[in-house]
C-alpha cells in the first residue's frame, strides 16, 4: 500500500521501518531534521510537507506528542485531511485525549474521510519487534480495510468499540499501570525493609494475589528482574514523562465522566516531583526512589486524600 506518515519519532520511525520492511511504499514527514535523517535511512520517502506525504496515500498514519499536534496536523489548512485522497483511511496512532480524538472523528467524517483512532502500548521495543498491541476506536468496517496494514506493525489488534474507544483502552489501561507500578514499589520498599529477600519476595508475589505485569517485569529492587530499568539506573524504557501524561489524560477522563481516581492522582502527584527534579526523561520505575529517600509520604498522601 501507500502509507503517508507524519511524526517520526521514537515510536514513527520503528513503525515505518517495519512498513518499508514488509513492502509498503512510505512517505514520510516531520519537522525534526534528526527525525526525518533517521527515516531516510530506514527507507522511508521523506517529504517536506504534509500535502506530500498524504499525495496519492491508501492510508495515513500521524504518531504525534498530544492531541493539540495531532488536531492540527489532521485538520489544519495544510493538513491531511486537507490534500489526502478522500479514499485514504486516515489513523491517528498518537495517544491523546478522548474528546479530542471523537472531534476528529467527527471532522474526518464530515470530510468524506474513513478516521480510525488506534493508540499503541508496546513503548519503542514493541514498535521495532513489530509486536505493539493497537487499541481501535471506529467502525469495524475500516479497521477490515487497513487491517493488513496495522498487521506489520502489531503482535494483537483490539477492536475497542465506536469513536474515540481506542483511546479509551490505552488510557484507562496505563491508569491501571501506573497503580500497579506504585504498588509495587511501595511493596518492594515495605518488603526489603521487613527483611524480607527482594526475589524470593518477588517470586512467590507472582504466584499469590499481589501478582500485576509491573511486579514481574519492572520489580525495582536491582538484581531481581533482569529486564527492569533499575538495573540500568532508570535510563531508556518507558518515561516519566511520558506515563505523566497518559495519567493526565485519564485524570481529565475521570473528571468528564464524574469517576474518582485519586490512587491516579496520587501516582501523577509523585511523577510530577520526580519531574520537578529533572528526572522526567528516566523510566518511570524511578517512583521507587521517593520512597527510598523518604520524602514520599508528604506529597504522596496529599494526592491520595485529595
Ligand atoms: P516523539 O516525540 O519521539 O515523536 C513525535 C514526533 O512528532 C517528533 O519527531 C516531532 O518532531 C513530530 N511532530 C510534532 N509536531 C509535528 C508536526 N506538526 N508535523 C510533523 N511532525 C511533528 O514521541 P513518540 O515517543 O514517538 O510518541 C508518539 C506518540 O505515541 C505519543 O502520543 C506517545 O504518547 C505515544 N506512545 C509512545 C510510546 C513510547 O514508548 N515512546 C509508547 C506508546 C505510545
């Protein structure tokens, strides 16, 4: 197929490798130079405008920081909805906020345009293994249509319900994530201060009610979980910044719907200290040194109590 991609950053330039990969044709755009070199490199056509990418497209990804980007790369006057063929199937892959991702739905529609939103979890080893899990909100009809597309790049599709659901899925999903990771750090803490050993703990946790994917893949006690971040001082995997942002996104979800979220709040309320320290580009299993330092439980209870 003809894929018009625009945003190639760390999770757009593996997709794209992949589509290259499998013999797709892509044209891709971003306004970062590093970006677009990286992209060339891997195969990709990169082009010097939106209107570019999208010319002649079958389908059209956007992989973009928030939803403010993805609004305006989609719907704006030089934008894809504004040059794309309307046959194109349009995919906003970013994760942004529900309403923002149901409004564009709805502009996409209103153009002639079939939109899917198909946020992604899998983080940039998922999206170069090719392996990430897709979260689809929109008629199951064009999912079918580009399905052989998303393939390339997915270990498992979702198919989440009508507009907007994807998104839902990611957000509530990483919610639930975030949780668990201060969960388990708060267990981790407790347990090595009790004298407990950190991987005999670990170990029989996963076997008994305490077990959550956090507990056997980020355990943030070192030497325990060979794969966890805290065996390379939090760098790489998945951000602070990043898991931040999916928590406001579901803060705002919770808010609109009337839902109480505050072991959420308390969670975004640790990160937002970890970011005021500089540490926001470190895997977010860094939480657990909040504890370590002793400083956590000020700010912590005020997020949980409100
Ligand atoms: P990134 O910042 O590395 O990439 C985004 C790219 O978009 C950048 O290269 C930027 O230059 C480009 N961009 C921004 N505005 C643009 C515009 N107007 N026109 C063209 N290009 C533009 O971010 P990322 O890590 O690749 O994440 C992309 C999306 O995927 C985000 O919504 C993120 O929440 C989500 N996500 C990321 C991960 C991860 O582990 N990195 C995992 C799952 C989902």
């Amino acid at each position: 197929m003809n894929v018009g991609w625009i945003g190639l950053g760390h999770m757009g330039d593996p997709m794209t490798t992949n589509l290259v990969k499998a013999g797709h044709q892509v044209k891709g755009f971003d306004l970062s130079e590093p970006a677009t070199a990286a992209a060339a490199e891997h195969g990709v056509t990169v082009v010097g405008s939106i209107a570019e990418a999208v010319d002649g497209a079958d389908v059209v990804f956007t992989m973009l920081p928030a939803g403010s980007h993805a609004k305006a790369v989609i719907t704006g006057d030089d934008g894809v909805l504004a040059n794309a063929p309307k046959t194109a199937v349009v995919i906003d892959s970013s994760t942004i906020d529900i309403d923002t991702a149901r409004e564009l739905h709805t502009t996409a529609e209103a153009a002639g345009f079939a939109f899917l939103d198909a946020p992604v979890s899998g983080g940039v080893s998922g999206a170069a293994a090719g392996t990430l899990t897709f979260m689809v909100g929109g008629e199951p009809e064009i999912l079918e249509r580009v399905r052989e597309v998303i393939e390339v790049m997915a270990g498992r599709i979702f198919h989440c319900g009508g507009p907007g659901n994807g998104q839902a899925a990611k957000i509530t999903n990483n919610m639930m994530l975030a949780i668990c990771l201060q969960a388990t750090c708060e267990g981790a803490v407790l347990a090595e201060r009790l004298g407990l050993d950190s991987a005999t703990f670990q170990q029989l946790a996963t076997v008994s009610s305490g077990d959550s994917w956090a507990l056997r893949t980020w355990y943030p006690i070192p030497g325990v979980v060979e794969t966890a971040a805290v065996n390379r001082d939090f760098a790489d995997g998945f951000s602070t910044a990043l898991l931040r942002k999916d928590l406001g996104l579901a803060l705002q979800a919770g808010e609109s719907t009337g839902t109480d979220v505050s072991f959420a709040a308390g969670v975004a309320k640790r990160l937002d200290t970890l970011v005021e320290r500089g540490l926001s580009e470190r895997d977010c299993s860094i939480l657990v040194t909040l504890l370590q330092d002793g400083v956590d439980s000020e700010s912590a209870r005020k997020g949980v109590d409100g």
